[in-house]
C-alpha cells in the first residue's frame, strides 16, 4: 500500500482566487459523532456585495475548486454556497458583461468555454455535491445550482431565471436541466417569463430536496410570511401553495419580516445531516449512482453546450449587449430596455447598427 508520501496530486492548480475559497470541515455521523480524518468540502461564492454573481476570475476559481474537492480522499461530500444571508449566486457579474464582454463576441466566447467548464466541473464531480441555498439562486446561479445534486434551501430564497429579461437565453443549463426536474411546461414558464418563485414553489415542483425556516422572530423560527405556506387552493382549484401573499395578507407578512432576523443555522444543520447521511453509505457505490442519476442532465448538457456557447457570443453583439448596458446603468428601480420600442424598431426593420441600442436603454424612454 502506498504511503501518504507517495500518493500523487491529481490537483490542476492551486486555488488562489478572490471571490472563491474552500474550506474541509468536518465529516459527522447522524448521531453527531466526528468522523476522525474525513471531511466535508465547502466551496463558498464569496463576492456579497454583488449578489455572488460570479467574475470571471471566479469561474476559474469554482473549476479548480471542484477539481480538488473531487481528487480529495478524505472528502465524503461536497457543499457549493454563498456567503451571506442574500443570495446563493445570481449568476455572471453583470457589471463585468456590461463594461467588457459586452459588443466583443470573441471576448465572450472564450469567457463561456471557462462557464461550460465550470458547469461540467459539478456534473463530473466524484463526490456528492449539495447546493445550501443561503439566498436568491437567480439566473446563472439557478443553473450551477441545478448542476448540483442535492438542493437545501432556507425558505426566504426565491430562484427563477433571467435571460429574456435581461438580453439572454438560460442556456448555460437552464434549458437542459428544468424540463428534466419539473418537466417540459414549467421549465417553459419558467425560462421564458422570468418570474422568480418561492423556495415552497421549488420544493412543490421537486426542485429542491428540503425547505428550512430561516426567519427568527422573537426567538422562534418562522416560514416565510411573504408567501402561502398552507396547502391552500384559489377558486379554480389551483393550489397557490409557495405563491406571494396579497393585499392585508402581505402587509402583515412585511412588517413580520421587517421585525425579525435572519438566521441559516437550521439550514446548516439540515446540510449536515444530508452530509451525515451520505458518510454512511458505500463511497464507490454512491458514486456510480449518482453518475448514472446526473446522465438525464449529462446528456442534455453535452448536447447542447457548444452551441449555446456560440449562440451566447453572438447575441454579445445585439440584445445580450443592450440588456446588461441597461442593468448595469440603468436607475434602480428601471433595469430593463423598453421592450415594445424594441420590437417596433425591429419590425420597421430598423438594424442594430445605429441609434436602435441607445433608444431603447431606459434613460431614453421619455425621449424616445
């Protein structure tokens, strides 16, 4: 048997990126007890002050974290989250897109061969990999995020997809990984509307596997009060369970929320029991399973990622280019071009070469 001495290290590189650390904790049994010399890794997103969107220095950091999570012997599971209590990620930093990648579809290419890596670094993970949803998993962040295997959630978090809001398609996974999850009709509301929804909404479609309060209230957990959290159906029979409260009902749940605090220690604690969970089974055996549960995703992912990825740099020169120019100089309470002057110019068959990017961004609305 080789010694420690003699083992060989499978690691790419050293992981020295700001925005993204790794850290072993570790491993317990259910029952609490430590198990001596085992680990769990965490992988941690940690640009808060922008919503853990990720650069891409960061994107570089993420593969080579998952890169050394899945080579380490002593590592049993793999957890991938943000910092903070806001958000989880919501996906690429579009003050990045919007000042460099975007009108330099070359540029943005080579940018989104590290993005598919960065995706498929999850998907190839030998270990386990659990998304502890601290906060919002929007956008891109909803995508990585659906990459993982296993979805704890605190129950404030809303997810959803931004793409055709915002100048894009979610077809850095969004469009392989949804219709697998919640199947084709939701993945299209989803993907297309762009309108978030509830961690409760995400548990009821069979995209996350658990829900943890998260909002402390006197000393007492409580579920998100901004939304329904009964098993409760509207007139036509529709269950509305996880959808946003209303009128007096949503009042109340504001000044609710207004009055506590937020605290992540029963997500943490339902992180490591799934964690604990999966120390007791057979290493090799999880794994096989878990690769043949990801081929759905897998082969969706694969088969399209090249395309979307070309896709992706040309549309940097058009709707990718006027969508992040708006979010990221737009006021903010307006972050998004007017979509029907858009469409019209385009119908007279106005082209994007000229004055057509800077009508329709939102500071040109009135004059428009």
């Amino acid at each position: 048997m080789a010694s420690a001495q003699q083992l060989k290290n499978h690691d790419l590189a050293e992981i020295v990126v700001p925005g993204v650390k790794i850290e072993k904790r570790p491993a317990t049994s259910p029952d609490g007890k430590t198990a001596k010399g085992l680990y769990n890794a965490w992988i941690w997103l940690d640009n808060p002050g922008q919503y853990n969107s990720y650069t891409t220095d960061m994107v570089k950091g993420v593969i080579l974290a998952f890169r050394a999570a899945s080579n380490a012997r002593d590592v049993s599971s793999v957890v991938f989250t943000g910092v903070g209590d806001k958000a989880f990620c919501t996906g690429g930093n579009t003050k990045e897109y919007a000042e460099y990648y975007a009108g330099h579809p070359q540029e943005y290419r080579q940018y989104m061969r590290l993005f598919n890596d960065m995706v498929s670094a999850i998907l190839a993970c030998d270990k386990p990999v659990i998304c502890r949803v601290n906060g919002m998993r929007i956008g891109g962040g909803q995508e990585i995020g659906m990459a993982c295997d296993f979805t704890v959630a605190q129950d404030l978090a809303r997810f959803g997809q931004a793409g055709p809001k915002h100048g894009s398609a979610p077809i850095g996974g969004a469009t392989d990984f949804l219709p697998v999850v919640v199947g084709a009709e939701r993945a299209m509301a989803a993907c297309v509307l762009c309108e978030p929804f509830s961690a409760h909404e995400a548990y009821h479609m069979g995209m996350i596997t658990d829900i943890m309060p998260a909002l402390k209230v006197d000393g007492q957990f409580v579920a998100n009060p901004m939304v329904v959290t009964d098993r409760v159906y509207d007139d036509f029979g529709r269950l509305v369970f996880g959808r946003p409260k209303t009128g007096d009902a949503l009042k109340a749940g504001k000044a609710l929320l207004a009055k506590g605090s937020v605290d992540l220690s029963m997500l943490d604690a339902k992180v490591e029991e799934l964690c604990g969970k999966i120390l007791l089974t057979f290493p090799d055996c999880t794994t096989k399973t878990i690769e043949e549960l990801r081929k759905p995703k897998l082969e969706a992912w694969n088969r399209n990622k090249e395309d979307a990825r070309a896709w992706l740099a040309l549309n940097m020169v058009t709707e990718a280019r006027a969508g992040f120019t708006a979010f990221n100089e737009g006021p903010k309470d307006d972050r998004e071009v007017d979509f029907v002057l858009l469409r019209q110019k385009l119908a007279a068959g106005e082209g994007w070469v000229g004055s057509l990017h800077d009508s329709i961004q939102p500071g040109a609305k009135k004059s428009a």
